[in-house]
C-alpha cells in the first residue's frame, strides 16, 4: 500500500479523518478522486485490488449501543501471540454484551508490550458490565486485563420509527448491498429508504466500518498523547507535514487511563510502515515533535463484531414496534463462527413497510 493508497482511503472518511465510530458509505468515488487529485477510475482501481490483496472486505454495520440505552467500555486482554489471541477472540462470542474485539500488536495503557486483544462491552449497568469483566478474567490466558476505559460513544440524537428499526435488521446483515437491493427488500421506494438510512447514518444510530486488516498493507496506529489541549492541533499538522499519507483520528475515548495522563490530551493517526525498524524510527522522530508527551505504536488486524447482544434487543424493539406477521417472528442475522451474519428474515420474506 503506498501513499496514493492512504489518500484514497482517508478520504472515505468525511473531512479525511478517521473515526472509530465509521464512515459514511454514501461517499462517492467521484468525491474521494477529487479531493485525492486523480481519476474516479483510478480509485476503483485500487479499492478493487484492495479485495484481491485481502486489504479490504467491504464494510460492516454496527449499530449504536445508545439506540438500547447502553453506552460501550473498552478493556485490553494480554495474550502470547497472534494465535492465542485469535483463539480468545473465538471465545468471547460466547459472552453476552460483547460487541467487537481484534488482536493488535503494541505498548498496552500500562506497559505490557506484545499482543493484546481489545474488546468493546456493553455498558446498560456497572453490574452487567462487572458481571462481563469477570467473565473475561477467566478467559484471559494470564487472568488479568486493563480497564474498563471510559465510555465516549457518541449519542444518538433520532428516536427510532417502525422502519428505523426495520432498516437496521436489514443493513446489517447486508452491509455491502446496494440501496435499491435494500429498499425494494424493504418493501419502500428509494427515495424513502435513503432518507430513513441518512437520518440513521448522521445522528450515529449506526455506524459504518471498513472491514480492513492493517497487517496485509504495513499500517501503524500511533497514539499520540500531547502534553496539554492546546498541543494537539499543532502535533496533527506537523505529523501531518512529516507524513502526508497518514490517516489522522480522534482518540478521545484514551484520556485519562492512567493517573500520568490525566491532564493529557490524545489523537491517533494510521502511518504506513513496513518493517519493525520503520516503527521505532516513526517512534523516535514523532516523539521528538514539540509537544508530544508519548507514542504508543500498534498494529493490528480486522475487527471481529459480535451481534447476538444488539441482535436481541432490536429484535425485541421491532417485536414491540411492528404488528405480528403469522407464521413469521422478526429476526436478524446471527453472525457464525467466521463473524459473517446471515440471511435475515427480514430478507427472505420481503417484509412490506407499514
């Protein structure tokens, strides 16, 4: 992956900074080649051998913790190895409320280097979220972990209609569908499913992620925490003068995880390197830029989404919301071992809009 790579991808994200909370998927190719300066087909061009490479897998939808009235937490496991990682990750499907996890390489919050795996919790109660920390200690191979860190998902400013809920059954099994595909399983015209997924897209009721594996293309994540507030817009553009390529990001939700960082602010940008000699020279010259309190590097692979919790409860919502079919319960799509959901019934019966 070279730099017109890393241009093309930052900019599927708006305003070309990346977000843990996803992209819009309405973006348009035409879009991304003008602000990256070459031709719509040069950019289907790359996206195309980003699939053959393994690179990109499309995107997947996960839905907003907050449309249940949970927030999410975030913990880091220490595991041996990417294997043992995998592994881990394979079990945590079996743990209600977890909503994704994947294995990185890095400097955990508190100094454990090698791989960690990262999950993602829901959050309705302390005791709910303890009950599943608890759970997660015995699963760790070493019977410890770090967290839970705060909790910064965005809030979801929409109450949800019959056909919000409706469109959210459907979109995610069938992430990479067209809209016409979506609205005519939908049962609704175009038009109206487009607006439904914008509102439900720009007040963060879900979110759409890149499914991308960093490991295939040589990406670093650095986190960058600055000394004070004030420090970080002059840290991002003065990475940014260094290494055009990367891919910035708001890294908010680590502030304050350990007392030394309390007063701290932080970002994150994707860097391309090849080597592990190309991390530590990133490491080295980003710790050097005049405000920089700390860099941590990690790489790491694709996430792993687990469904079944937020599955149950928007089954539950569409139970609630729409009146019964006979014969025919509303169900979504339940992720297999290999993480992909499948076919809702949403899908299979061509449910009609009320």
């Amino acid at each position: 992956m070279n730099d017109l790579d890393l241009r093309i991808f930052r900019w599927m994200y708006p305003g070309g900074v990346w977000s843990w909370w996803g992209t819009d998927p309405r973006i348009s190719t035409s879009e991304i080649a003008a602000h990256v300066g070459v031709e719509r087909k040069t950019v289907w061009a790359r996206i195309r051998r980003w699939r053959s490479d393994g690179f990109w897998e499309g995107f997947e939808v996960r839905p907003n913790p907050r449309i249940f009235g949970a927030g999410q937490v975030h913990v880091e496991i220490p595991v041996e190895g990417p294997a043992q990682g995998a592994a881990l990750i394979d079990e945590l499907e079996h743990i209600d409320g977890v909503l994704w996890a994947h294995v990185a390489y890095g400097i955990s919050a508190h100094g454990h280097e090698g791989e960690v795996v990262w999950v993602a919790l829901a959050s309705e109660d302390a005791r709910r979220v303890n009950r599943r920390i608890r759970m997660l200690r015995r699963l760790s191979p070493t019977g410890g972990l770090d967290g839970p860190y705060r909790d910064t998902t965005p809030p979801c400013s929409h109450s949800l209609t019959a056909l919000d809920w409706r469109i959210i059954a459907c979109v995610i099994p069938n992430p990479n569908a067209s809209p016409v595909r979506l609205a005519r399983l939908l049962g609704v015209t175009l038009k109206t499913f487009a607006q439904h997924q914008a509102t439900l897209i720009e007040r963060h009721a879900i979110f759409y992620l890149p499914n991308v594996d960093w490991t295939k293309v040589g990406g670093v994540l650095l986190a960058l925490y600055c000394r004070t507030a004030g420090d970080v817009d002059r840290v991002r553009a003065e990475l940014e003068a260094r290494y055009p390529a990367s891919i910035p990001m708001t890294f908010d939700w680590c502030e304050g995880i350990s007392p030394e960082w309390e007063n701290s602010s932080s970002f994150a940008a994707m860097v391309p390197s090849h080597s592990p000699h190309e991390v530590h020279a990133l490491v080295r010259d980003t710790s050097r830029i005049p405000g920089v309190k700390l860099v941590r590097p990690e790489t790491w692979g694709p996430q792993r989404l687990y469904l079944d919790w937020a599955n149950r409860l928007a089954a539950e919502h569409m139970t609630a919301t729409m009146a019964p079919v006979p014969g025919h319960a509303p169900r979504l799509g339940v992720p297999g071992r290999n993480g992909r959901a499948t076919v809702t019934q949403v899908e299979s019966r061509g449910v009609t809009a009320p």
